[in-house]
C-alpha cells in the first residue's frame, strides 16, 4: 500500500515536471511572439477576466486594473475588473502574453 510519504513525493515530483514542461512550453511559444521596443502589448477587453495575472508577471508596472460597469444594471457586481497596458511604461517583454489564461494579450506594433 501507498504511503502517505510516497505520495507526497510523487505529488513533488509531479509538480516538478509540469513546472518544466509548462517553463519549456513558454520558452518555445516566447521566440514566436514578435516583442521588443517597437512593440506594445494590448488587451482586448472582452476577453480579459480581471484574473491579474499579467500584472504579477509584469516587471515594469505597465498593467492596470481597472473596474468596469456590467452590461446589466442587475449584475451591478463590483468585481468586474478588467487589464488596460501603460503605453510609455510597457518594454514589450511579452511576459504578460503567455501569463494570460483567455489570451486577452497580444504585442502590437507601437
Ligand atoms: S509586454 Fe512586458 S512590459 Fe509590456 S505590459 Fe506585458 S509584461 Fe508589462
Ligand atoms: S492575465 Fe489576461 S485575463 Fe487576466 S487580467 Fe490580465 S489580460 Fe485579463
């Protein structure tokens, strides 16, 4: 029988390799993403969740959240939060892109 231990362990281990494999998927999908200094990032906002991802993984403060009104006064909810990029603070890293699990992010020319 499975002991608590060997299971923690295999759990471990199992986290470790999706970690890889999650780290050497970003790494191929990265170099196929155009970025850089002449490129910005962009939210379209009907995708976006308000899940603040992008805004953890973003080193330079180019994400903010702000609140957006329900299409419906009856679902007035006050957690409607959606991402907008600053224009002059964003390097075009890309690390927002492949933080975003709806793929509200794409980089665009500048
Ligand atoms: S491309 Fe980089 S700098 Fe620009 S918003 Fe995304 S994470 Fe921030
Ligand atoms: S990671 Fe994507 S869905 Fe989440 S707040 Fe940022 S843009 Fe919106």
């Amino acid at each position: 029988m499975t002991t608590r231990e060997e299971l923690i362990n295999r759990r471990a281990a199992e986290a470790e390799r999706i970690a890889v494999s999650l780290a050497r998927q970003k790494g191929e999908r990265r170099s196929t993403i155009k970025g850089g200094e002449g490129t910005i990032a962009w939210v379209t906002e009907n995708l976006c969740i308000g899940c603040d991802q992008c805004t953890i993984v973003c080193d330079d403060d180019a994400i903010e959240l702000y609140y957006k009104d329900m299409v419906s006064p009856l679902l007035n909810v006050p957690s409607n939060r959606k991402a907008q990029i600053v224009r002059d603070a964003c390097t075009g890293c890309r690390l927002c892109v492949l933080s975003c699990p709806t793929d509200a992010i794409k980089m665009i020319d500048r």
